[in-house]
C-alpha cells in the first residue's frame, strides 16, 4: 500500500458526457479515504501554469446529471515539451500531490505515460471519450451518451425523410473509429453505415440502394467522419448514380459531445473514479480502470492506447441483413 495523501484530478481532450460523475466519484472517494483532493482545471494546462485547487464534497455537489466538464478541458502544446512538464511537476511538488486521476482518451493517457516516464508520478487514467476506441474496457465515459444523441437525432430526421421520400446521408463522430457510426446505424435501421476501418465499396452501396427502393419510403446512410471522403462526397456519389433521388446530407457535429448523461454512463463513470482512487491507493501507476463483462479491470496505458484496430464483422453483416 502506497503513502498517497493529496492527490488531484483533471480532465483532458475532448469532453465527454459522465466527465462530471468521473470528477464527482473521484472526489468524494477521496475524501472518504481521507486525503486531501485537489482539482487541476483545463486538463495538463493547469498542471503547467499551476491552476490547481483544493476541492470538497460541495466542490462536486449536484454535478452528476450535467454534461461537459467543471474542470474544464484542454489540448496543452506546452505539455508536449520537456519545459512544460517540469513545470508541470514543479506545481504539483508545490501542492504535495502524491498521485493524479486523469480522465480524458490516448491523447490524455500518452500524455501521463511521458509524464510517468520523467518524474515518476504515480498516475491512475479513466476513458473518458464519446469513441469507445480505447482497449481495457467494454464502453468508454461518454460513448453510451452519444450514440443515444445520435439515435434521437436520426430519429427525428427519418421523420422528415419519410415525409418527403427522401435519402439523408447523416455524418457523426468517429474521426479514428466507427464505433458511433455502426452501432447507431443499427439502431436508427440504417441502409448502410461507412466507417473508416473498412474501405467503402460503393458499388455494393448502390446495389443496395436500388435493390430496395420499392420497399422504402425514406432511406438512412451513416457515415463516420473519420472516413475520407464524408458526408458530403458520399452524398455527391449517390445523387450522380441516382439523379431521381432527393439527397439530402445532415452533420450532427459536436451536439453528440454534449447532453445529460446517461444513467449507464454515470454508472460507468462513478464505478471507475471509485477504483482510480482505491487504485492509487493501492499502488498502481501507468494503468487506466475499464470494466470488463461488469468487472473493473486495470489496463496499462500502453495496452489501451489505441488497440482497436478491428470492427465487429458481425454488426456490419447486420447492418446488410437488416436493410432490405
């Protein structure tokens, strides 16, 4: 067991809806283990220009329910260079701050490896992102959010789309990942879902089209950001193959970062900041706390970062069965 007294607790990158429970639980289990609990605002930038404070029970009070972050964000350049992380450590030295919980996705948890790396700091992470593409836990903070998000506003599309016979191709999130993409495409009766894992063959995208044409008033294509030619090409193609087609293309955008989260995400999130504390507590450093088939499991930051590299071929396959 470790001698940690103070430790402190930030959020960085892209904010995630449960952000606020992660801080909640990470706070008051603090507490309840008697150390001292500070908050660092804008995620490794108020490690840098000492933006650190003390925070309590009330700090975290009625925070649950609300999206974004209290701690606030950021994507810190300063952090990025040596200079930046000794002063870094300097505040955190200054402040007695035995270990940090960061909650944030690989820019994050890449971050906290250097920084273990050069000063030695004990340093427990959560999946904080709305992508689901961190190894080491089942759903991330934020994922289960988002693709509600979408599935509402997809919902509400189709409405409109049944209304006029028209085909919407819908863009969301997922720059690295289709994991919002094809999960909500299933949910939302998608006819097809482009995701960047798998190369679009849209050949077989507008046999699809056409093959179902007589069976459908309204027609649903999701595609992922992250593939290389969006939303709006995608919507370009199909209207050049199908000129009598009213196309019409809708980007979601940063609305599916936003919102109250979801009960499963502030689930997930007050699982996980219990045992970031209980973590440090014990010992850990370098480890990111998911949870596995309902359990929590700890994975070094090195083993989460990134390591999904292959989509579920059963969704997909899904995906095609469904759409006819």
């Amino acid at each position: 067991m470790s001698k940690i007294k103070n430790i402190a607790v930030l959020t960085s990158g892209g904010d995630a809806p449960g952000m606020n429970a992660a801080i909640r639980a990470v706070v008051r289990t603090g507490i309840y283990y008697n150390l001292n609990v500070f908050g660092v605002r804008r995620g490794y930038d108020g490690l840098v220009n000492g933006d650190i404070f003390s925070m309590d029970a009330k700090s975290v009070a009625n925070i649950i329910q609300r999206g974004g972050t209290i701690l606030k964000t950021a994507r810190s350049a300063d952090f990025r260079t040596i200079e930046g992380r000794q002063r870094a450590y300097d505040n955190i030295k200054a402040n007695n701050i035995d270990g940090l919980v960061v909650i944030g996705g690989d820019g994050t948890f890449t971050g906290a490896t250097k920084f273990i790396e050069e000063f030695d700091i004990p340093i427990v992470g959560l999946p904080g992102t709305i992508d689901n593409d961190l190894a080491g836990t089942d759903f991330t903070i934020g994922y289960d959010t988002a693709i509600n998000t979408v599935i509402d506003a997809v919902d509400k599309i189709r409405d409109t789309a049944e209304s006029h016979d028209r085909l919407f191709v819908i863009e969301v999130m997922g720059r690295d990942s289709g994991l919002i993409a094809l999960r909500s495409g299933i949910s939302t009766g998608a006819e097809a879902v482009l995701i960047p894992e798998i190369a679009v063959d849209y050949d077989a995208i507008m046999t699809r089209l056409d093959k179902t044409r007589k069976n459908k008033a309204s027609r649903i294509i999701i595609v992922a950001e992250g593939d290389k030619e969006g939303g709006l090409v995608v919507a370009e193609k199909i209207q050049k193959q199908f000129p009598h087609y009213d196309v019409r293309v809708s980007i979601l955008g940063h609305i599916q970062r936003g919102g109250k989260p979801s009960c499963m995400d502030r689930v997930l999130a007050s699982r996980l900041g219990v045992a970031a504390v209980e973590g440090l507590i014990e010992g850990r450093r370098g480890e990111m706390a998911g949870l596995i088939h309902s359990q929590v499991h700890f994975t070094p930051f090195n083993k989460a970062i990134k390591h999904i590299d292959s989509i579920n071929q059963n969704l997909l396959r899904i995906v095609e069965i469904l759409s006819l």
